[in-house]
C-alpha cells in the first residue's frame, strides 16, 4: 500500500505560512491560490505561484503510471 506525504496546507484565499510555523527547508501550500512556500536560512517564508505550472496528462493505478510535465523558467 501506498503511503501519502502530505504538506502544511491552506485552503484560505491570501493566507502564508508564518515564519515560525515552518522548519527550514519545510514546504506548505495554499491550494486557494496556487502558491507553494518554503521558510529559507534567513528565517523568510518564500512563495513560489505553481498554479498552472504542473500538467498531469495521465494517471494509472500506481505511482509508476504517473506522468508529469512541468513548464520550466528560467532566473
């Protein structure tokens, strides 16, 4: 059987993770507003916008059977 990981998660519209709620390097969602975050070495909680970054083009009955693309940027 599979095991499911899950993430700090938060369905509230315009809601991030406080600073001390996070380890370093933890991440949380906001699946309101499609933003993924993580608390880097400075203590500061960064946002990442992943709505729409992620295309799933088809799913089976295993992790095998999964596939994902991703649309990649570039800093």
């Amino acid at each position: 059987m599979a095991n499911i990981i899950k993430i700090k998660r938060s369905g509230t519209a315009n809601s991030a993770p406080l600073a001390n709620s996070l380890e370093y390097g933890e991440l949380a969602i906001n699946y309101a507003d499609g933003l993924l975050f993580y608390k880097d070495l400075s203590n500061t909680v960064v946002s990442f916008d992943i709505s729409g970054a992620f295309n799933i083009t088809e799913v089976g009955n295993s992790l095998d059977d999964l596939e994902v693309s991703v649309a990649m940027q570039t800093f």
